[in-house]
C-alpha cells in the first residue's frame, strides 16, 4: 500500500489552472495510445463510406476548426507539432464531439442536424473538445481508467463485446473518450475553450446559447455529447458570466489565422 501511495504521488501533474492530475500516463504515451485507438474506431465508418462525405459541412468544420488550432499553438507552443486532425462522422442519431491526445479529434453530424448550431456555436463545441486536448485530460482519463475499478470493468465490457480491438494503452485511450469527464475538468475545459474562440473571432456568447440549444435536444435520452461532458445546471450562467471578459478577444481587430489541416 505504501509503494501504491507513493507511485500514486509521483505519478501527478499540474493542469492549465493549478489543479493536481493524476498522471500515470504520460501525454507522450496518450499521444502514441489515441493514434493507434483513432484509426481503429474510425475504420468502421471509414469502411461504409461515412467520413467526410459531406463536402459543405466539411469545408465548415475544417474553417472553424483551423481557426482554433491556430489559436490553440499560440496557447501551448509545443502542440505546433502535433498532427492535428478532425474527421466528421455521418451518423445522424448521435449528438456527440469528441478530441483525443495529440489533437485527434471527431464530430458526429448528428450534431450539427439536431443542434442546428450557429458557426460561433459549432466553435464552442469544438474549441471545447481542443481544451481538453490542451489540458492533458485525455492522459488523466487513461490514467484514471487503468488505476480505477470502474476502468477495469470499462475494459472488460469493451473487450468482451469486441467494440475496437484493442488492447492494453490503446484500448484505455478510446475509454478515455467514452467515460464522463468530472466537473472540475469541464469547467476547465468550457474556460480555456471559450478563449480559444473568442481569440479565434468567434462570439463567446455561443457558448450559453450553445448548452440551451443541446439540452433541449431530446428523442429517448439526452444527448450523447451530455454523457460524457456533464452539464450541472449552473453551466449556462457560468459560461454568460465568462462571456463578458472573453469579448475584448472577440472584438479585436485584424486577421484571424489559421492552421491547414
């Protein structure tokens, strides 16, 4: 228990806001785990021809998405070296985005049909999914899914059902996309991201207006997008009590760039 304990302290970092990570994964080894895990679940849909055959949506999303990234290197200089990728998914039925380390990153476009979100909105779901690339979640949730019971049975289920084959680090990487975030790491994520937009020229006031919009999407469950990034219900106040200091970014003058994907 002693050993535990101590490889368990050793093993913790530090996030963009201070808080202490659980960090038995490195983002070097998150980074080598979501490449393999990335293709791997993009195949299938690969396989029936459902990634990126929407020409208009694509050229979008590769738009606000460049925009981000470019931003997002001004933020972490070191992520200029990344490849970074977005891949849209045509699946109608799922409300869902989500980023892996080393700025592996997917939307589904049931998403944008059944949000109809504004462009300033599609930017505050993606420079989300940025943000947690940027904190280093992705390798907290690999590591919380390998030290906790819950990840062990996570594995087992996905195992057993022969979801992705995968194994070991890999397998961890594709959980960490699918178990929920925990409140601290959203709130961090909604407050680095929403820079990264309004620094982008996009409205931060998207951001309220965005999380309106995805709790009334409804059907037979919420939204798959609010299973893994949880929405307490002061997130909309928050995020307008935000806005306000991020407009200065928004409204200053000159060229956005943009990153080439």
């Amino acid at each position: 228990m002693l050993l535990v304990c101590v490889f368990v302290f050793v093993a913790c970092a530090t996030s963009p806001t201070g808080r202490t990570q659980l960090m038995l994964v490195s983002e070097d080894q998150a980074i080598s785990a979501s490449r393999e895990a990335y293709g791997t679940m993009l195949k299938p849909f690969k396989e029936k021809g459902k990634i990126d055959n929407k020409p208009v949506l694509k050229a979008r999303v590769y738009e606000i998405t460049g925009r981000l990234i470019a931003q997002a290197i001004v933020m972490r200089p070191d992520t200029k070296d990344w490849d970074w990728t977005i891949k849209i998914i045509d699946d109608p039925e799922v409300v869902n985005a989500w980023a892996m380390a080393g700025g592996k990153m997917a939307l589904y476009t049931g998403l944008v049909e059944k949000v109809r979100p504004t462009d300033d909105e599609l930017a505050q779901v993606l420079a989300h999914e940025i943000a947690h690339a940027l904190a280093k979640h992705s390798a907290e949730q690999m590591s919380i899914a390998m030290a906790s019971q819950m990840g062990v049975i996570a594995i087992g289920v996905a195992t057993e059902s022969n979801q992705w084959a995968l194994t070991g680090a890999a397998l961890a990487a594709a959980l960490a996309v699918q178990l929920p975030y925990s409140r601290t790491a959203e709130s961090e994520a909604d407050r680095i991201g929403i820079e990264l937009a309004a620094k982008a020229g996009y409205d931060p006031r998207a951001a309220a207006t965005l999380w309106q919009k995805m709790a009334k999407v409804g059907g037979q469950g919420p939204p798959e997008f609010l299973s893994t990034h949880p929405a307490p219900e002061n997130r909309e106040k928050r995020l307008a009590e935000l806005a306000p200091q991020m407009m200065p970014f928004y409204e200053k003058k000159g060229d956005r760039p943009s990153y080439k994907l």
